[in-house]
C-alpha cells in the first residue's frame, strides 16, 4: 500500500483546531472509551454504504481529511 | 505525520487499516486527488457532516473491537508506542446508532427534491439548527450540480450555509463549505488549484482522466487576497462600452441571466462574490457568436463600494466559432464600515453576441440587469484589509 499524506493536512494541523466542548457536540461524535457510532457511510468509489464494522477485528486509523 | 508513520514502518497493512473520510461537496475531486497522490486506501463519505465533527482534519485510532483510543489528535509515538502494542480487551458497550432522519436518507438516495424539504421543515420546526441549515444549503447546491437544477438553488445554498456559520461560527466545516464559493478575502488557501495539476500529471503518466462532472468555480480556485496569482478582473481605465445605450436590448430573452452572492448577507466592512450566469436559450437555439467578440459585462457600482473593475470579459472557448455553453462571470465587491444597514443594488448590463438557429440572424444585444442584496451589521467573515 503506497501512501502520501494529503497536500494541505500539515497547514491544517497548524490552523486552528478547535475542540468543541463535550457539551456542545452531538451525541454521535466519536468520543475517546467508546465504540465509534454506527453511521453506515458512502465509499469514494460508489459501493454500498458501509459502517466501520466493516473492519472489525483490525486496528483502523481513521483520518478525516479534505483533498484541499 | 502519517508520512512519518509508513516510512519508519510503523504502518503497514498487516498493524493497521487506514480508513480516510471526507466531507467535501463534491467527493468526485478527492477521487482525482487519491489517483494522482497515489493514495489507495478505502475512504469513506460524509458529505452532510453526520459525524458532527467541527474541524479538519481529524484523526481517530480505533482499537479491533470498534473503540476509540484517542482523547486528542494523537501524537506518532502515542500510536506506534501505546495504540499500535496494546491489546485492547472487548468491549460490551453499544456504539451509538444515527437517528432516522427523512432528510439524510433521501439525500443518499439523491433525492434532492425529498432532501431540501425535509431540512426546509427541519429549520422552521428550529430556526437555530445549524446542522440542518447546513444541509440545506448542500442539498440545493447538490440540486443545482444536477439536471434537475432550479434557477435560485445555488443563491438558496448561499443563503443557507451563510446561516448555518452564522448560527455556529466555531465550526469550521460549515466555514470552509461557505469560503470555496465566497470572496478571496476570507479565504484560507485556493481550495482546488491543484486540480488542473493533477489532471496534467496523469496524462503525462498515461492514466485515463475523466473531467469532473462539477465544473470548478472561480472561486474554488481564485488564490486568497495577498497572494498575486488569479485576478478576477485587471483594474484598468475602461471606458464603458455603451454609455447611450444605443445597443439593442434582448427583448426576446435570447440569454438568461442570473446572479448568486456569497455570502448572502453579506455583513457591512466585509466584502461579497458575485457570480453573473448566462445562458443561450436553448429552445431558440441561441449560440454565442465567438467570432464576433466576447460576452462583456459593466457595472455601475455605487461609489461608496469598491470594484477591482467596471468593465468584465468572460472567457470564451478557444477554436470555436459558435459555442452554448454558459458563461459566468465573477466578481468581488468591497463593502465600506460606512455602509448602512440595509438593501445594495449595483446596475449593470451585459454585451454579447449571439446568433438564432441555424445562423440565418446573428445579433449584437444588450441586457440590463440589477444585483440586489441587502448587508447587515455584524462581524464580517470577509474583511477588508
């Protein structure tokens, strides 16, 4: 698997991220103990809709990015 | 970071699964990119912003029974030291399910009509809930990439993620949704201007490029103020091209116009994109006249507001005599602290050269048109310098 890290993830990192306090995010938001919500998602290439089960039983670095 | 992780062999794909979500409005350019960078993991979409994240890029280490690691964006040495050798026991907690929402579904399903009335009822059931302005505002634009467009869809996309930043300015995908089809003041970065890169690349490597079913807009690859590269318009001491109006006027609607402004309203002290749209008649089979001149564009604006141009050419395509296709043009106007609150009109008219049917008329015309918008007090997201 060859990877790249997207273009402009290093210039997002350094903008500012902000954190929403854990009083203003939604209930399905990914929270740190707890398993990651069960929201069955398009893929890029226009299969089914899957949910992370899909990968269950492997460890899974899910980075959310933007191709700009 | 993830660069880092592979290089060093901390990743690979026998230790972990690289998963990758996007929330961009047209996931067909991160498609471009993944080929040309040469990224083949699976991505996921999320369009709507159903995970309800307030910035990118995010990352989530999630152990093989489902569960999340990480409190914070996690550092390299946290995943190769702790996440990557730690055997995290099962969990029996339940992950928490999406609730059913009308809007989401049919969104899915590309039923734009179903999708904006279902987030339309949402905002008057809470007129303060930005997520569903949010989603309004991508499934009218979702409609009008589609043939099934309505003339007002992109301004009501506009108008509605300008609510949606209004209501939650803290959330920066709401932000960046608005700052792509909005002024170059308040743009981070051009957003797309890699795209005409990346297409040449992999010709030049030999893989097949489709050219994207959504055009870019200017605006997706105007670079921000500041920086020299895209002028919109050359300032220049152009006179204006048809001060007695003498040029007939398109009585007969052979081109029609509209007009969209980002964002809308547009807050007093800021600045506002504007985009001009105009489009040959099919029914009367109405071709721009290529060989006789470009579609131009004046404007009359008020002198308390600042223009880089009054006078505007659209491009036109190269090696073509006649042409359809719809022409924009876009422009920023500057608006002062002095300002009052209330309605801006700036006047103008359009110039172009069109012909009828199988060129047995061929015209010189002229169409006046008014872009009207009012400006509010308020902190502005595109300010002057």
């Amino acid at each position: 698997m060859s990877m790249q890290h997207p273009v402009r993830v290093s210039s997002l990192l350094a903008a500012a991220l902000v954190l929403a306090p854990a009083s203003a995010q939604d209930a399905i938001t990914p929270k740190a103990g707890e398993p990651f919500p069960e929201i069955a998602f398009p893929t890029l290439t226009g299969g089914k809709p899957v949910t992370l089960a899909r990968f269950e039983g492997k460890k899974v670095l899910l980075i959310q990015f933007a191709s700009w | 970071m993830l660069e880092d992780l592979e290089a060093d062999g901390t990743i690979d794909d026998n230790q972990v699964q690289l998963v990758g979500l996007i929330q961009e409005q047209h996931p067909e350019r991160c498609k471009l990119f993944m080929k040309w960078k040469k990224m083949d993991f699976p991505v996921l979409v999320d369009s709507l912003n159903r995970l309800g994240v307030w910035a990118v890029p995010m990352l989530w280490a999630i152990d093989a029974h489902g569960v999340v690691r990480n409190t914070t964006r996690p550092r390299k040495d946290w995943i190769r030291d702790k996440f990557l050798k730690t055997d995290y026991p099962e969990s029996s907690a339940e992950p928490a399910r999406e609730q059913r929402d009308t809007g989401v579904d049919a969104f899915l399903a590309r039923d734009w009509d179903n999708a904006i009335t279902a987030f339309e009822q949402q905002t008057k059931t809470d007129a303060k809930d930005a997520k569903a302005w949010f989603r309004l505002g991508c499934s009218l634009r979702a409609r009008h990439d589609s043939t099934d467009r309505k003339p007002d869809d992109f301004q009501r996309a506009i108008e509605a993620w300008t609510q949606a930043v209004r209501l939650f300015p803290r959330n920066y995908i709401f932000q960046r949704r608005l700052q792509q089809y909005g002024p170059r003041l308040g743009k981070p970065y051009p957003f797309y201007d890699w795209v005409a890169q990346a297409q040449a690349d992999l010709r030049k490597r030999g893989v097949p490029v489709e050219a994207l079913t959504v055009p870019l807009e200017g605006s997706e690859v105007a670079a921000p103020v500041g920086r020299p590269r895209g002028a919109i318009a050359e300032p220049n001491d152009a006179k204006e091209p048809d001060p007695e109006g003498t040029i007939d006027r398109d009585k007969d609607g052979w081109v029609g116009f509209a007009s969209v402004v980002a964002p809308k309203p547009p807050a007093i002290g800021g600045s506002v994109r504007a985009y001009l749209r105009f489009t040959p008649n099919r029914r009367k089979e109405i071709t721009w006249d290529n060989e006789a001149g470009p579609l131009r564009v004046w404007l009359n604006v008020p002198d308390s507001i600042h223009v880089a141009s009054s006078l505007l050419v659209a491009k036109m395509p190269e090696k073509s005599s006649s042409s359809s296709e719809v022409r924009t043009i876009e422009l920023e106007l500057e608006l002062p602290d002095e300002l009052a609150p209330g309605k801006v009109e700036v006047s103008g008219y359009a110039l172009y050269f069109v012909c009828s049917g199988k060129r047995d008329q061929c015209v010189h015309l002229r169409q006046d048109f008014t872009i009207a918008f009012d400006v509010v007090k308020g902190r502005p997201r595109h300010r002057r310098r």
